[in-house]
C-alpha cells in the first residue's frame, strides 16, 4: 500500500499544539516561552517510549 503524502503515522501525527493530547503542561510552557521570546536555545525531552517527544519537537520547530 502507497500513500501519497506519507506514512499514516506521520499523516496521523498532531500538527499544532491543539491537537496534543495528554501533555497539557508541557504545551503551555513551550507555549508561553513562544509567545514571549524567550524560548531557551535547547529543549530536553525526556520520557517514555509513545509520551509525544518527537511530535512536541516537530511542533516546536514549526512554530519558530
């Protein structure tokens, strides 16, 4: 099977912090470090294995 636009994890995957679901926290911090500039020049995600690490970092990183 061949999807167009990539693999279903990826098409599936949360695209903006609204769509992050158990990570209230940690969304409202990188948020309001956001909104204010002052965003340090290194995150740390640390956690389990399916905890949203990489979709956090991938969101993070389009909202630079």
């Amino acid at each position: 099977m061949h999807l167009a636009r990539g693999t279903l994890y990826n098409i599936l995957r949360p695209q903006r912090f609204l769509e992050v679901i158990g990570q209230d926290n940690t969304v409202k911090s990188i948020q309001m470090a956001l909104s204010k500039g002052v965003l340090e020049h290194a995150l740390i995600f640390y956690g389990q294995t399916g905890g949203g690490k990489t979709t956090l970092a991938r969101i993070v990183q389009l909202n630079l």
